[in-house]
C-alpha cells in the first residue's frame, strides 16, 4: 500500500512537471548542506529545485502530460533532483556553469576535468613532502630550497576516482579541482531531450555567427535583387540611388536631380573656363 506522503510527493511533482516550460535532471552528488542552501537562494526567482526518492521522480514523470518528459527517468543517475523553471535549455546551463565554486578534492571524489599538475616550483620545503607527492605519481626535484616539479603530469583524467595519494598531493599544492554547484544530467523542452554536451556552447561567439551569418543572407539578397521585409527600405534606396547617378549621367534633369545637374554644370564650366584661359 502507497504511503499517503509517498502519493502527495508525486502529485506536487506531476503539478510542477506539467506547469514549468522547462525541467531538468541535476546531479546533487556530494553537495554539502550550507552550499545547497546558498544555491536555493541564488536561484529564486529564476529556478525551483525539488529532491525526492528516485522511484518517485520516475511515477511522477510517467504520469505526466508533457510530451516525451518520460526520458527524462532515463537521467536519473545517482543522487538526482528536478530543476524548474522558464529560463531556456542554453541559459540554465550556462547559468548553473557560472555559479559554481571551486573545492578540494577528496579521497573518492570523481573528477570533473582532467587533472594537471604543471611544471614548476611548488613553494614547499624539502621534506616528508616529497614522498607524497612522488606517491601521487609527480616526478620531483630540490631547488633552491623549495620541491620542484620537474614534468607535467595528469594526475587524475575526468571520470576517475581521485585517490587517497592525488587528493593528498593536491591539497599541498593548493589546487582545488573540484566544482561545486548543480550539474545538468538532461533538460526537457517542448518534447526535446537536451544533453549538456548539446548545451555547452560559447553564447557570444554564436551570436557573433549568427550575426555574420544575417550580414551576408542580406547583402547576398540586396546585390540579388530579391524582395524581403528586412531589406525592402535598403533596396528601394539602392535603386534610387542608382537612378539617380544614371540621371545625372545622361543629362536627364528631375526635379529631385536639377539641382546637382547645375552645380555639375558650373563646376564643369569654371574647369573649362580655367583650361582656356591658360591656352590663351
């Protein structure tokens, strides 16, 4: 028998599921209490984050209307939560990206990026250090006082278990390779599944391309000739312009032209003038 809570939890999600234009799956894997806290309340007003029991999170998107929302269960990987909100798919991640923080790393932590220790002088005192740091697979030397890496080296590649010895060597060197904060597993929209690869993208350098690419449609159109609401005033321009110059041209005066076609006039006879007088 369904606990009453247990019909509640879903009911609420379903209501939000149906409610919200966009619905993400996000990892809380290993995100402390006081960070989660601070990460509600820089996301009010823009997002809404609702944890439960996986076996829940599944019931209440398969009774939900939206189309196709079902995939999400899918992406429900380990500690999950839905994420609610208006913002579009590109603007959440890019969101979420930004706001997260740097920490240390820790025995059985799992890399985000791979992990890079690079060359050069470390600041440590020669000692029971270099034991360490030799043990997370750095090659070292002593110079001028202080422990040297001597090669660059990775010490842990992205979606690997940090160990006792890396996380260790890393806390001496002051590196903080982990991030925290909310990471996207899938976002829902309009019946699409979006992925964070398919989210990752440089924002102002596709508006850049977007813009480039709208430049060269409309002067591709222009010098075609054809007709749209973006380019009409342009083109009717262009051609009064082209008009005109083939007006003065051929000595054919308007009423919009005449006045040109005189200062054309003068200015050709004051040349004419000065060639006779220097013949004379």
């Amino acid at each position: 028998m369904i606990r009453e809570w247990k019909k509640k939890d879903v009911k609420e999600m379903k209501e939000m599921l149906n409610e919200n234009p966009v619905v993400g799956i996000t990892s809380m894997y290993k995100i402390p209490a006081p960070q989660l806290q601070d990460i509600r309340k820089d996301l009010h007003g823009k997002a809404k984050i609702r944890m439960s029991r996986k076996t829940l999170m599944k019931r209440a998107l398969e009774e939900s209307d939206r189309e196709d929302i079902e995939d999400l269960k899918d992406h429900l990987e380990g500690e999950s939560a839905f994420v609610f909100t208006e913002m579009n798919p590109f603007k959440l991640y890019s969101y979420l990206q930004e706001n997260k923080s740097s920490a240390p790393a820790k025995s059985g932590d799992i890399a985000p990026n791979d992990i890079v220790v690079n060359e050069g002088g470390t600041g440590i005192d020669p000692g029971p250090a270099i034991g360490k740091l030799q043990n997370a697979g750095l090659k070292t030397s002593i110079d001028e006082g202080e422990i040297k890496i001597v090669e660059e080296s990775t010490v842990a590649e992205k979606g690997e278990e940090i160990s006792h010895e890396v996380a260790e060597a890393l806390k001496m060197l002051d590196m903080e390779p982990m991030e925290i904060g909310l990471s996207l597993n899938a976002v829902w929209e309009g019946g699409s599944i979006f992925m964070p690869e398919d989210l990752d993208i440089d924002i102002e350098e596709h508006k850049e391309k977007i813009q480039a690419a709208y430049q060269r449609a409309m002067n591709l159109s222009i010098n075609a000739g054809y007709v749209t609401k973006e380019n009409i005033k342009m083109l009717v321009s262009k051609a009064w312009s082209e008009a005109r110059s083939v007006s003065l041209e051929s000595g054919y005066p308007t009423k919009e032209n005449i006045g040109d076609m005189l200062r054309m006039t003068q200015s050709k006879t004051k040349s004419l003038k000065s060639k006779v007088e220097e013949v004379s």
